[in-house]
C-alpha cells in the first residue's frame, strides 16, 4: 500500500496569518518498504508589512533570540545582584557586537567579492548593484557573531559593567546558545544552508523545492537540535551548580560545545563555498574556522583555572 497525504501548515500557529506552508508528504518506494517525503515549499520569504517591504523570517528569528535572550540575562542580572540600569547597555552592545561581527564574518570567511562588487551592502540592508532593493543582512556568520560577542562584551564590561569580562562572557552565552537554534530555524525557513543528497531511505530527507527536487539532510534542523543540548547543559549548570563561580568554564564550555555541534553537522551540509568541500585536510570552511574555538574553549575549561591559581 503507499501512503499519500498532503498537509497545508498554516504560519498562524506559529507566527502570524500572514501566508501558508505547503508541507508534501509523498510516496517514496523500494522493494522492502514505503517511506513519506517531506517538501518544503514556503509561499512567501517574510511578513509583508508595506509596499515591497517585509520582515523575513530569517530577522524575525533574529529578533526573538534577543527578545528571549534579553530576559534570560534579566534573570541572571537579578540572580547576581547587579543593576537593571546596566541591561539596557548589555543589549544595545549585544546586539550591535553580534550583527555586526556575525556580518564582517560572513563576508570575509564566504562572500568576500561584495566588497568591491556591492560595498555598501555588506554594512546596510540593502542592495545596490543591479537596483534598489531592501533585503535585510541574509548573510551572516556563526563564528563572526562569536568574535563581535567577545569584543563586545570587554568594552561593555570595560565602560559599564567593570567585572572580569569572563564573568559576562560566563553568563551571557546561555542566552546565545538559545539564540543559536532560534538562527538555524531561519535558515531552515529560507532554504540556506541546506544538507547533502540523502538517501532514499532516509524518512526525514526534506526536498527544499527552492533548491531542487532532490531528498537531502535537514542540515540546519540537525545543527539546531544540537544547540537545545547546548543550551540546556549550560542552562542547569548556570542555575543548578557551582560551575559559575569557575570563571571561563561556562563561556569554555559554551565553545567546545556550540563548535564540536558545527564540525559534526557541518559533514551533512553542502559546502557554503565552492570548491571549498575539502579546503584543509578534509575540512570544509565551517569546520576549519571551528577548530580555534573547541582549542580556545578547551583551555578556559581546564587551564586557565590552573594558571590563575
């Protein structure tokens, strides 16, 4: 017998009754069994709020991360005794730290041709070459929002908070972690940085009819599930343990985690690069940049307690 169904999803029970999903749930065969597969096929990129503007899915997730991660530190804030006052600078230097290094990171590590074929998109939402358009920052980076958090964090920490800048870094990679899988669920909802071709007996593959018609790994969907183990382990050590009082381990730990997740992952997905599958033994790009991250978050968990001490 094959099995043949057709779901119609509608996004206002997730976000809001703007525009439909069409998810296909289609006959796959082979000589033993019968397995589903899965289209994704959105009817639109965002929430049109005007005209030919809209808010992509992509930023919408963006958008929840800080809002959800802005009451997470709201609560350690309070947990620690500090100030209200300083959260209003935390998520302005927050915010600014992480787009703009997550965008710098992009287009250095993936799309450096922007600079010289589009440069004034690579810092504002807009296109320019070929005609006028709004499209909100699309490409960014993991690891350059890594790297604007930290340099981020030591001059809020310098200006406003004055503490160690591991003791924020400590704390505010719970609310990143969480973030995280908010940002790979959007680039599930915009066809990026999709998986490798799977096989046919795979009942999860998703054909991403934005791409091809070819069953492939729901790379981001792995990467997010990954970052809810990411953030639930530094959650309960957060909340449930002495581990905040070792300064480094939990922004340590946070890297080895959030990295080992995109090294693991990353062998599920096409390269973001062409030509760039096998760029250093083996590696592709995502995994390479990786590798100081799990080596830097190695040495806050288990040296740098040593060598303070």
């Amino acid at each position: 017998m094959i099995l043949f169904q057709k779901i119609i999803i509608s996004k206002s029970l997730v976000f809001f009754p703007i525009s439909f999903i069409s998810l296909y749930l289609q006959p796959k065969q082979n000589n033993i069994m019968n397995f589903l597969q899965i289209v994704w096929e959105p009817a639109s990129e965002g929430i049109r709020l005007f005209g030919d503007f809209k808010i992509h899915y992509y930023s919408l997730m963006w958008m929840i991360a800080f809002i959800f991660g802005l009451q997470i530190m709201k609560k350690i804030y309070k947990n620690e005794g500090e100030s209200e006052s300083k959260m209003d600078s935390l998520f302005m230097y927050s915010v600014l730290g992480i787009m703009i290094g997550a965008r710098l990171g992009h287009v250095i590590f993936y799309q450096s041709e922007l600079f010289r074929e589009d440069f004034f998109s690579v810092f504002l939402p807009f296109k320019f070459s070929g005609g006028f358009e709004f499209t909100g920052f699309r490409g960014l980076a993991s690891h350059g929002a890594a790297i604007g958090m930290i340099i981020s964090m030591y001059i809020y920490n310098k200006k406003i908070l004055k503490k160690s800048v591991l003791w924020i870094l400590d704390r505010v990679v719970i609310p990143c972690a969480l973030g995280a899988i908010f940002i790979r669920i959007g680039n599930f909802f915009n066809s990026e940085m999709i998986g490798k071709p799977a096989s046919e007996d795979l009942p999860w593959a998703i054909i991403f009819k934005d791409m091809d018609s070819i069953p492939r790994h729901p790379g981001q969907l792995y990467e997010a599930f990954g970052y809810i183990f990411v953030f639930l382990i530094l959650f309960l050590l957060y909340w449930k343990t002495n581990k905040r009082q070792q300064e480094g381990f939990l922004f340590g730990l946070f890297l080895l985690l959030l990295m080992a997740v995109r090294v693991f992952v990353e062998q599920f997905k096409i390269a973001q690069v062409d030509g760039r599958e096998d760029w250093i033994l083996g590696l592709n790009t995502g995994q390479v940049l990786s590798i100081p991250f799990i080596l830097i978050g190695l040495y806050f968990m288990f040296f740098h307690k040593t060598k303070a001490s």
